[in-house]
C-alpha cells in the first residue's frame, strides 16, 4: 500500500509503497518519515486519513530504528510532546515542534515540522546524551 513520506532534512514529499533510501533532492541517507495525506497536502495536494497519536508514534518508531537516535524511552514525556504536536497541527495545520514558535512563513516553518532537522543543532551535537529540540528523539543508548 501506497504512503506519503517526508524527508525531515529538506521536506521533500514521496508518495510509494517505501520511501527511497537516499533523499534525492539532499541527498541523506534514511532520512524519510511517514506522514499523513493531510500534511502531504501542504506540499502535494492530496487527499485522506489523518494520523491519531497511536498512528503517528508508530511512523516515528519505524522512522527512528533506521537512524542513530530513538524515541525518548521517557513515555510521559513522549505523550506530553504528542500533545503539543497535535495541538499545533490542529491550530497551525501541522506538526510543528512543541517547543518551537512559528513564522507563518510558510518555507521558514517546514523545518520545524516533526521531526525536524534536529541533528544540526547543539541541544543533539553537543551532548552524549543529545536530543532534538524537545526531547521527543535522544541519541540511542
């Protein structure tokens, strides 16, 4: 079956039975995230199911086994942030970072949609315990 599939370095969207293993448009390695069709329709225009927080966790899961982070084993805190993502996709019509303000430049805020390019930036470089912007991925123990 067909998803939609969004680079998190550089937003680019695919739509395919699996996402490419290298991003063509920047050229990273495993760097793809399922997304639902509404946010696919940002770029894509397409039509369809939204993703329920279960649905939503499980993309993340499978998106995170490929690279060298994981979800923050810390579920309080995973189910705190879910909320704020879903808050803000229901408010702002995506999901932004919880703990990120947008733009409303639209190109500026796609690159705080979840999970964002967090592996540039100090909060993940910096630490040996690094984590993105909100804590929602750590660096894998």
């Amino acid at each position: 079956m067909k998803k939609y599939w969004r680079c998190f370095v550089c937003n680019d969207i695919h739509y395919g039975v699996k996402p490419p293993e290298q991003c063509p448009t920047c050229m990273v390695l495993n760097a793809y995230v399922e997304i639902s069709p509404d946010e696919a329709k940002k770029v894509t225009n397409p039509s369809g199911e939204k993703f329920d927080r279960e649905k939503f966790l499980r993309a993340i899961e499978e998106f995170a086994k490929k690279n060298e982070f994981q979800v923050n084993p810390d579920q309080e805190k995973v189910q705190m942030l879910l909320e704020g993502l879903f808050n803000n996709e229901q408010n702002h019509g995506l999901k932004y970072c919880p703990c990120r303000l947008i733009t409303k430049d639209p190109d500026e805020d796609l690159k705080l949609v979840c999970p964002c390019h967090f592996l540039v930036h100090e909060t993940y470089q910096n630490k040996e315990d690094g984590e993105c912007w909100c804590g929602l991925f750590v660096k894998r123990r």
